[in-house]
C-alpha cells in the first residue's frame, strides 16, 4: 500500500522535484522506498543521519530553498515520526504531502490530522487518511499553493490519537550536532543551531534559551553567544566502547568499570559530572546523562497483567541488541539504544524480561535501553548491575535487582514490579524531567512545577483527620488542599486539631451549608482553589503515598484530559474482607473511581464544572469529558483503596457487586505493596499486619 501511494504520488507531482525521507528503518534501510524510480533532481534523504543545525535541500536546489512539489516522510513508527518532527523545520514546503506509518501499537489512534488554529490550512485542497495493512497509516495532504512541512507534521502528531493535554518541555531549547533530535523529539519549535552561534533572534529575542551541541568525541569550536548558555553533551556513538578506548572493553572486570564520562569538548568547556554552569552565561560538559526517553510514545500505554507469558531477554544477536524471547527476535534495536512505541508493544505478551549487560555497543547504548523498556513499565530483572552503568541511576538500578523472574509469576507482584520500574525511568529519564535537569544545570530560570490542587469535601468531622493523614504522606507532587466542610463548622475540636497538625500543603478551609447541593460544593471548592490541575479526594477511602505523583505521571504520558483509576481493591467493611479486582488499566476508559479523578481546570471549565446534583456528579463529568471530544484515561490501582462501609456513599451498590469476578479476597484490610501501609492518625492497627504483596 504505502509503495503504490508513493508511485503514484510521484506520476501525478507534475515537474516539481520530489524528496522522499526516511527514518527507523536501519540498518536496512527503508522497503518502501527501494523500488521506487526518481528523476534527477529527486532526493532520497535518511532522517536519521541528519544532524540537526544543517537544513535539507530539495534534489539539487540550494539547501533549504524552494518547494518541492511532493514530500514523503515514512517513519518506521511512531516514534521515529516524532523523532523526525525536530527535524522537519530543516524540510523544504510542499504541495503534496505523503506521512505514512507501516505498523502502529492497538492503542494508538489514525494519522488524522488536527488542523492548525489560524488560516494556514484555508489553501487545503485535498486530505486522506488510508490503512496499510492491519495496523498501518498513510495520510495524503495537498496545498496547491504549498505548505510549511513542519507545522503540517505537527498537526498530524497532534491529531493522532486526540488532542493532547500535558505540560511542555521547558526550557526552549537550540539543538546542534549528530542525535540532536533525540534529546528533543516531538518538539517541532526546538530550532536546528550553527557549531558557534550565536543563537538567531526572533525580532529581538533569542529563538532558544539554551544550547545543546551533541558531539561524537571531536572537539567543537567554542561558544559566541554571551546571552544563552550552552551545553555539550555526548553522542552514543563517543559513549561506545570504541569512543572510549578498547582498553576498557578488554578488561577483566568486563567492559568499561569506571563512571561514564564525555570525552573533552575543546578548551574553555568544563566537564561538570552531573553539574552545571558557573553563575552567568557559559558553556559546560555534561557527563553522566544519555540522550532522554519519549514518553508521549514509549510508556505503560497498553501494559497487559497477565503472568501466564514467557520470559524474554534484552541481548546481542549477531552484533546488534535484540530483544528475543527463545530464538524468536522481538524487535532489533538500533545502536543508540532506542526502543520504538512498536518494540514495547511486541514485548507485552512477556512475563518479564532478563537484562543481558555484555556485547552492547556501548554504555550510552545499554542504558537508554533498558530505561526505555523500564518507563514503557515492561518488567525487568537483571543480575548485578555494572558500574559503567551509572548514567542509569541508583534508584532503577536497584530495582533491576530486587525481584527475581520466578516471582513475576505471581500477577500482583508483576505489576508492583512494573509500576515502580515506571515510575523511576519516568521520572529519571523522561524528556520533560530531563530538560528541567538540563535547564537548572545551564543556569535558566524555570516556571514552577504544575501545583495539584486536592478537592476533599466531606460531611463527616471524624474523617478530616484521616483524609489529611492521606495527603499528608503524598511525595514528589507539588500540591495543596482545599477543604470543604459540608454541613459543619471548622472550629469542631477534631477539625481544629487536624488542620492545625496538618503541615504538608498549603491549606484554604470553606464551610458549606448543609443543604447545599454536593455537586455546587464542589464547584465552590474548584473557584477557591489554584493549581493547574484539581484532584478529587473521597474521605474514607485509603490511598497510596505516590497515588497523586502516579496521576500526574499518566496525564503526561497519555495526553489525556482526564486520569484516574480502577477501583481494582476493595475494602468491605461489613465482612472485613479486602478484594482485588481484575480491572484493565493504562488504557483510555470510560470510567474511572470517582475519588482518584485528577483534571486540569479548563477542562471543568469546558464541561460546565461538576453538574449541580445530590449524587453521580462523578459519572456526569466523565459522561461530559467525552461528549466534548475528551479523553479520559485510567492508570493503575494499586495505590488506592475503596472502603464500603455498607451506607452513606453516593455510589450505591450491594456487597456482592464487588465480590464478583474478583482476582483474589482476604480477611482483613490487604492492600497491595505499593499503599506503604496506613497513615496516622486514625489508621487501623488492631491486628492488622502490613501486606507485601501476591497471592495469599
């Protein structure tokens, strides 16, 4: 399919040269294009081996001038597409536009494209979106008049799959250098850089706020720029064993022992071993880092609970880094170790997947590796860690080590083992937490981390002081909470005590009347509160100590305009009994818990707020999320607890509802490894022993 839209895009282009790019697809190179016949004057251009500061020209017109009259780009996934999107300001415009994708994960949506918010796209005169195959995409666009390719590619992205919600990466960055893109992917406004600078001005402002310069071991000239600071960072092919000398590899202790370190960047240039600048502009050496994972692409997006699968291994075969399960190759990953959105979805069948440290083509190569498999939330065990690996950092290190394969058996265990190997790659190595890094260690001033503003209402003075013991032990969110008493006032001794012992967060208290209906509570409690995003919090019910962090996490990955989970344990008061729930998660879902709902306040806002009723407010805004084009999405459970206490909730059910088509059920309070235990006060203690997890 995607061969014939390209033969026949190129008989109907008319006298206009073609340029036909590629990406993903090494080292073979790319079959779609292999067979195609071009005139002269056509370009067939290998995305990946464009360094980013050098514009693409047309055929034999001049770098970067003129339009073609049809530009391919084929991506061998969608990660590779947005890998390309930092490179597309470096493409010429087109009249006719051909995207296509071969395969895609279940999960993702079409290449559809979401049309820009000003006239750009009033000259489309034809759009077309076609399946390849069972899983693949092609969309067509043609501007008679032409188009800029970047902003048609972004548009794509950002169609497929829905409009996405999430923070930027920040700061704005300038890339120069081999790899470039992969320390930015996605991001079409990150500008391609000259070796020196100085860093080209928008009117009268600098088109980035800080430089990055990859580099492949050679020394590069030194920095002309006085008001934005630069960076140099290591390829992974100067961070192979060959870049850093056959005397490492060669030695007892295996390949390579000591910490990784970029080679010198010239004279001037300080190699700062996870540090930064000196005050003011300039220029450093950063050591210790790789280039980052995307999650928007590579992430627990479609992560499956079954155990009953084999166990796979990240290897090398026939020199190249594999991912195998027996002799069957999974996906063979290229030499700057990245992991596709494809290669993750190849893997999820597997009960886990061993780590095999030797024959990588270097560290840089290992690391990025294994910590993209680890943010995708695909279980990983390993044996002793080298110490060459110390760019992956200490907390995913450690948890390589601490299960063995024979315990990813137990399904629950599995899971545990994959939420925390998530949450650790994702928050090391991610592209946003990795440019916030990369931006305190040049010295740039950053916008605050996105404060999560928790909603609890409650009619019950004798729960304020265990919901606050909840939140109180929530870690690495930025937060507050705003506290609606509904029918009570807050000068009650257990209110005052509890608000008075509670420290964690900045605090804003509301007294409510009693009649007042719950849904115009809660719409009150949103007008007092002020972080970007508002989480719902239910006052009996048991949460995790990185239950709001978790939330957070998947609204960055997932893109989605409403997280949440599945209420996979459930506390039955009555029968003191704890039941585990075979829910899917990491997928988009209609229905989440109605007291993990965490969204950002313009979406309140575009639905109408909560709807003014006594009950199944939570189920309406769900309903209106999606009725407006939303997504909403659902993470995992294992870090919250529903207690059904037999009465008094505004999700009415009997017992057994929750007793049917259970995963597993105990005597007593029994929540998984990742709830930490209880909080204090007001947590039970009489013969309640702390659960770690698995079947019992």
């Amino acid at each position: 399919m995607i061969t014939s839209v390209l033969r026949q895009a190129l008989r109907t282009r008319g006298r206009e040269p073609a340029m036909l790019c590629h990406t993903g697809f090494r080292p073979g190179g790319c079959e779609h294009l292999a067979r195609l016949r071009l005139r002269d004057g056509d370009g067939l251009v290998d995305l990946d081996a464009r360094p980013m500061g050098r514009a693409v020209g047309a055929g034999g017109a001049p770098e970067g001038g003129g339009a073609v009259g049809l530009l391919a780009v084929v991506a061998a996934s969608l990660t590779d597409l947005r890998r390309c999107l930092t490179l597309a300001p470096h493409l010429p415009s087109a009249v006719h536009l051909v995207v296509a994708v071969p395969d895609s994960p279940g999960h993702q949506g079409p290449l559809l494209p979401a049309p820009p918010g000003g006239d750009e796209w009033h000259g489309l005169h034809e759009l077309r979106v076609r399946r390849a195959g069972r899983r693949g995409w092609v969309c067509e666009l043609f501007f008679p008049d032409a188009t800029d390719t970047a902003v048609a590619l972004h548009q794509l992205l950002r169609g497929t799959g829905g409009p996405r919600r999430g923070p930027a990466a920040v700061p704005l960055a300038g890339l120069h250098g081999p790899e470039g893109a992969l320390w930015r992917s996605g991001d079409v406004s990150a500008p391609g850089l000259s070796a020196t600078g100085p860093v080209p001005l928008r009117r009268v402002t600098p088109v980035a706020d800080l430089a990055v310069r990859t580099h492949d071991g050679t020394p590069l000239p030194g920095w002309e720029d006085d008001a934005v600071p630069c960076l140099d960072v290591a390829t992974t092919s100067a961070e192979s064993w060959e870049g850093r000398g056959r005397a490492a590899a060669d030695s007892a202790a295996g390949p390579g022992t000591g910490p990784v370190t970029a080679p010198d960047a010239g004279s001037g240039a300080a190699a700062v071993p996870g540090g930064g600048l000196p005050p003011g502009p300039g220029r450093a050496v950063i050591t210790d880092l790789v280039a980052p994972v995307d999650e928007r692409v590579v992430n627990p997006c479609g992560f499956t609970r079954g155990a009953d699968g084999p166990m796979g291994d990240l290897t090398v075969h026939g020199g190249q880094a594999v991912l195998r399960d027996g002799d069957t190759v999974l996906a063979t990953l290229p030499s700057d170790g990245t992991v596709t959105d494809l290669d993750v979805a190849r893997a999820r069948y597997l009960r886990g997947v061993r780590v095999d440290w030797s024959g990588h083509s270097g560290p840089a190569a290992a690391v990025r590796a294994v910590a993209s498999l680890a943010a995708a939330g695909v279980p990983l065990v390993s044996g002793p860690v080298p110490a060459w690996t110390a760019a992956l950092g200490r907390p995913l290190a450690d948890l390589l080590t601490g299960v063995g394969e024979e315990a990813l058996r137990d399904p629950l265990v599995r899971e545990e083992h994959s939420v925390r190997l998530r949450r650790a790659a994702l928050r090391d190595h991610g592209l946003l937490t990795r440019w916030r890094l990369l931006g305190g260690l040049g010295g740039v001033p950053l916008p605050p981390e996105p404060r999560v503003s928790v909603l609890l209402c409650t009619r019950r003075p004798e729960m304020v002081g265990f919901a606050l013991a909840q939140i109180a032990r929530q870690r690495h969110v930025r937060m507050e909470v705003v506290l609606t008493l509904h029918g009570f006032p807050a000068d009650l001794p257990e209110v005052r005590s509890a608000v008075a012992a509670f420290t964690a967060a900045p605090v804003t208290v509301h007294e409510a009347p009693a009649d007042q209906v719950f849904g115009s509570v809660l719409n009150d409690a949103v007008d007092r509160a002020s972080g970007q995003t508002v989480a719902k919090w239910d006052d009996d019910d048991w949460y995790g100590p990185e239950h709001l962090a978790d939330l957070v996490l998947a609204r960055t990955y997932s893109g989605a305009d409403l997280t949440g989970c599945s209420p996979d344990y459930v506390y039955l008061g009555e029968l003191d009994a704890t039941v585990w729930r075979d829910y899917r998660s990491e997928i988009p879902w209609p229905h989440v818990a109605g007291g993990t709902m965490l969204t950002d306040r313009s979406v309140l806002e575009e639905t109408g707020g909560f709807r003014p009723l006594p009950r199944a407010v939570d189920s309406q805004l769900l309903l209106a999320v999606r009725r407006g084009g939303g997504r909403v999405y659902r993470t995992h459970g294992l870090g919250y607890v529903l207690r059904r206490a037999g009465e008094g909730h505004t999700w009415a059910e009997e017992t057994d509802y929750f007793l049917r088509r259970s995963a597993g059920q105990w005597s007593g309070w029994r929540p998984s490894a990742l709830m930490e235990g209880e909080p204090a006060p007001l947590g039970r203690t009489d013969g309640v022993s702390e659960y770690t997890g698995g079947h019992r």
